[in-house]
C-alpha cells in the first residue's frame, strides 16, 4: 500500500476523466467526516485509476465546510447548500456535479467501509450492470451491530416494497450505491424527493426505466452518532411511497 | 475490534485491531486509566491491523496521552496502517503523538 498513491492525489490535480466519483451528503458531519475522507481517500488512491471525491454539504449549522476546506485535497470538491434539504436533495446535489464515469455515494460514518467499493464497481464495469446497490440484506451480507428495532422495521418495510412497489432490492436505505453516470444523470434529474426515503423513489425509477439493478451483500456497521429518529422516517418512508405511486400514476416521471 | 494487552521492555502495551469507533472506547478507557492512574505513566498502544479509526476513538487516545504527560510518561504510538495514517495526518494528531514504525522503536523510544 504504497502512501505516495495517496500523497499523489492529494496534492496534483487529475486532468482525465475520473473513473469514480465519490459523493458524500453531509449535514452537521464535523464529528465523523474527517475520519471518513482519510479512510476514502487512502483506499481509493491505491486502487490505481483517476478519481474525485465531492463532500455535498446539506446545510450544516456546524463548521462541516471549513473542516473539509481545511484539508486541502486538491481532487475534493465541497458542494455547498444555503439551507438544509434533506439526505436526497445533497446526494443529488452530488450526483448531478460529478465527472465520473462511475459515481458512488456513501453516507458521512463510513459505516459500509470503504473497501467494499470494488465489489460495486465490477458490477458496473464487468457485468454492466447500471445500478449496484450495496445491501445489508442479500445473502452474504454481515450485519454487524444492528438493533433488533431495526431488523424488524426493515423486515416489514422490505415486504412492502417488495411486493406491492415491485421494487427488486430488498435493503433499499443502504448508504452505499453506485450509478453509471448516464443512470445517475437520469435518475436524479427525475428526483422528487428529498428526505431520506430518495433512494425508494430512485430505484422505482431504475426498474422503471428498465436499468439493471444489482443487490450487492456489504458489510455494515451501526455507526455511532447516527441523527435519524426511526418512528419518524418509518411513517415518512411510508408515506413516501404512496407519493412515489401517486406521482407515477401522474405522469411526474415520464 | 480485537483487543490484545501485552507488554514490552516491562511497558504496557495495548494492541488494537479492526475498526475503532465510539461503539470500542470503553474498554479502551478502562485500560487507560489502568496504566496512567499510576507513577511514570509510559505505554504504548499499538495499532497494526487497525484500518478506520472515528473521532471519538481518537479523543480517547488523546486523552490517554495527555493523563501520561502530565504524569512525566507519554503514549507511544505504532504499526499504523496506511488508512489510520492518513486520518492522524488529516486530523493534525501526527503532530501530537510520537508515532512509531514498529512497538520495538516505540518502547527504545522513551
Ligand atoms: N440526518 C441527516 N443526514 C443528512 C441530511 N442531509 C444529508 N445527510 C447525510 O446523510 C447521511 C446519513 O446520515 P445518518 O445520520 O448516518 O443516517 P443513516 O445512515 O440513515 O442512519 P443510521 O443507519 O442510524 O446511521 C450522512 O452522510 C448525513 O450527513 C439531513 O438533512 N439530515
Ligand atoms: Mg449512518
């Protein structure tokens, strides 16, 4: 694991195409983000192709922006928001900036470590695939600490999706996906909603649009310091569903 | 994580491996006071086979350090991998901690 991969990009500006673009939505994120960007950027500079990371901040009341600004990664981009819009409006945000041929977006807590980028990338790259998702549900996948409340609302909510949405993934939420860049540039440029439940309405549109989807099994960890109050996203999720139908059935979109 | 006490040269040393994150720190505190509530507090923790390391783990080690120095010791670092390398050199802390390439230099280097 040579450091000067990472010292390299640190310091000189790609001038190709990236292969990757990482994007990672960031409200309030000055406890975990740091941390983060080390691990992203030491793993991913040793894998050998051109990449830009892109911090999409989502607002942030706390000094998130000047920490990573602080850092001076040449190949990093801060994407500022005036006000806070939700998970989905700063996930689009970068998806809809990045250069990529390949676009990721993972969540602030490296909570699915970053070594299993590659997993998702071949699918993409030798199995042309258009969408791989990272799942703490496919066969394969360890999951680590996760809450008892949490296995059984994701139980109940995975039917739902499953069978009554056709949705053809059975861990919708996971915080690690990968898009071509075409199918990140459609998807998001269809994108209503903003809230956590965004990633519902982007994999209807991809099974909708007739994208190829695969599930790929991740590792996963509850990481601390999560914001999310999950009796509120539970009844948003659900409701966000029925708006995911009803704006199909409207046209929205077509 | 996997935690592993040992020692060197008669100094404490604690090895750490995995992913170390606010969920891991308690019994990491533990070991901390342990050693530093004590004389000439001189350890080393050891952090080959660590590949993340969070913010709150890094207090953690920050706040063992600084219950060594004010007891006349140090808290010697070692074996760091390239991702946890990085994050001490983003977060500034490379400065603050005396980081050694193996636990042999870090225990002939006090
Ligand atoms: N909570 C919250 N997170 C946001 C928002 N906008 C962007 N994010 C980012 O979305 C990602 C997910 O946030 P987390 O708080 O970890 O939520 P989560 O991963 O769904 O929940 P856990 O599984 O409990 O960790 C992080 O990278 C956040 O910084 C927002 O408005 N609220
Ligand atoms: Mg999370």
């Amino acid at each position: 694991m040579p450091y000067e991969n990472y010292a390299r990009w640190k310091t000189e500006a790609i001038t190709e195409e990236p292969k990757l673009s990482i994007v990672i939505p960031a409200y309030n994120e000055r406890e975990r983000i740091v941390a983060t960007i080390g691990a992203i950027a030491s793993h991913v500079s040793d894998l050998g192709f051109p990449w830009e990371l892109l911090i999409a901040d989502d607002g942030s009341k706390d000094d998130t922006v000047a920490l990573c600004d602080d850092l001076h990664l040449v190949n990093m981009r801060v994407l500022r928001a005036p006000k806070n819009g939700g998970k989905g409006s700063a996930v689009q945000r970068g998806m809809l900036a990045a250069r990529g041929t390949y676009v990721l977006f993972a969540d602030a807590d490296n909570s699915t470590p970053i070594e299993e980028v590659s997993k998702l990338l071949n699918k993409l790259e030798k199995e042309s695939f258009d969408v791989a998702v990272g799942s703490r549900a496919a066969e394969g996948a360890e999951e680590g600490k996760k809450s008892m409340l949490r296995k059984i609302l994701s139980g109940g909510l995975r039917w739902i999706v499953r069978h009554i949405f056709f949705i053809p993934v059975k861990d919708t939420q996971c915080g690690f996906k990968m898009y071509t860049r075409e199918a990140a540039q459609k998807l998001h440029t269809k994108q209503t909603i903003m809230g956590f439940s965004f990633d519902l309405e982007i994999l209807y549109l991809a099974s909708k649009f007739g994208y190829k989807i695969a599930e790929v099994p991740v590792s996963w960890i509850d990481a601390p310091g999560s914001k999310v109050d999950t009796r509120k996203e539970v009844q948003r999720f659900l409701r966000d569903l029925m708006t995911v139908k009803m704006n199909d059935l409207k046209g929205v979109y077509r | 994580m996997d935690i592993i006490k040992s020692s060197r040269d008669n100094l404490p040393v604690l090895q750490l491996k995995g992913r170390f994150d606010a969920h891991e720190v308690e019994p990491v505190n533990a070991w901390l006071a342990e050693h530093t509530g004590k004389g000439e507090a001189r350890i080393i923790v050891n952090l080959e086979g660590m590949n993340f390391i969070d913010s709150t783990a890094l207090s953690t080690l920050v706040r063992g350090l600084k219950n060594c120095r004010e007891r006349n010791g140090d808290l010697h670092i070692c074996s760091l991998q390239q991702p946890v390398r990085v994050i001490f050199e983003l977060t500034r802390l490379d400065k603050a901690f005396d980081i050694f390439p193996t636990e042999e230099e870090a225990a002939k280097g006090f």
